[in-house]
C-alpha cells in the first residue's frame, strides 16, 4: 500500500502556490495554471460534495459544497488542517447552538449567547482555530428559519459540513497523489 502524499514534487500545486504566495511578480502563466488547477479542485469537490445530499435527505446540501471549496488547498497538510477546523467548528457550533434554541428559542438574545458560548467552547477546547466556523454555525443554526427541531438541524449540518470536508480531503489527496505518481522527477 503506499503512503499518503506529503510533499508536492517540483512544480506541483504546492509549489506553484507558495511561489504565488512569495512573489508579487509570478508569471501569468504560472499564474493560470495555479489558478485553474485550484478552480479544477475546488469545483471537482464541490459538485461531488453536493450531489448525494438530496437522495440522502439534506435539503441544505450546499454547505457541503461551501464546505468543500472553503477545506480545499493546495497542500494535503493544510487541507486536512483545514478539515479538521471546518467539521470540529460545525460540531461545537452545531451542538452548542441547538441547545440553545432549544432551552431559550430562537431570538437575537439567544442567537449573542450561543455565539459567545460556541467560540468559548472551541477556546476551552484548546481548538481556537475552528471558533470561527463555531460561531458559523451558531449563527446559520440561530438566525437562518427553519423547519423541524433545532437538533435535526444541526445534526444536518454537522453531517453536510462532515461530507464536504471528507469530499475535499479526498480530492487533494487523489491530486497529489497523481502528481507525485505521474511528475517526472525534477520536472517544473
């Protein structure tokens, strides 16, 4: 079996990104090619992400696409780290949030409580990078209407936001898994 990809050969998506990062005068065909290989990746996860959530019951299948694009990056280590931000935010937003509509309803109030209390709760947690996807997600759970229990909602969510991000991991790894498969060695 072979190991998971973790570096980018040369000339790969993660060099053509930190060369962008690191030159304000990077070459518009480098440019281009970094660009459509990002939009490629992006719009591959984001389709694929969005198009079981109706056959599974998620009428709100698009956060798992919004998930996937915000998850998708050109390197496998910050995809992941990424991923782990998005789903455990959503998690602690979701859960936090839900008790809230739950025990207090669903006003403005209410809404300031669960987000205060959804980005404390990632802090306490020693996960302070996904405070801001908690508090995301207390704020779709709080302010967006919906129908039926605040607990289904989030576990929707929780569940979309679950597959985009299982979807993103997947395509960045089958990408640099191709490119460290199919690169020539030393080639730009």
């Amino acid at each position: 079996m072979e190991a998971t990809p973790t570096s980018d050969p040369p000339g790969g998506i993660k060099q053509r990104t930190r060369q962008a990062q690191n030159s304000r005068e990077l070459p518009l065909r480098a440019r281009l090619t970094g660009g459509a290989a990002q939009g490629l990746m992006s719009a591959a996860a984001a389709i694929i992400a969005y198009l079981p959530t109706r056959p599974l019951g998620l009428k709100e299948g698009f956060w798992g696409s919004i998930t996937a694009i915000a998850v998708v990056q050109a390197e496998l280590s910050a995809t992941r780290t990424s991923a782990r931000d998005q789903f455990t935010g959503a998690a602690i937003g979701g859960l936090v949030s839900a008790l809230i509509v739950t025990f207090a309803g669903q006003d403005l109030p209410a809404y300031v409580v669960s987000l205060v209390l959804s980005v404390l709760a990632c802090w306490v947690l020693d996960v302070s990078t996904a405070a801001r996807l908690a508090g995301s997600t207390a704020t779709i759970i709080m302010l967006v209407p919906h129908t039926g229990s605040a607990g289904w909602m989030m576990l929707s969510r929780v569940l979309e936001v679950g597959w985009g991000v299982a979807v993103a991991i997947t395509i960045v790894w089958v990408v640099s898994w191709t490119e460290s498969k199919f690169r020539a060695p030393g080639a730009p």
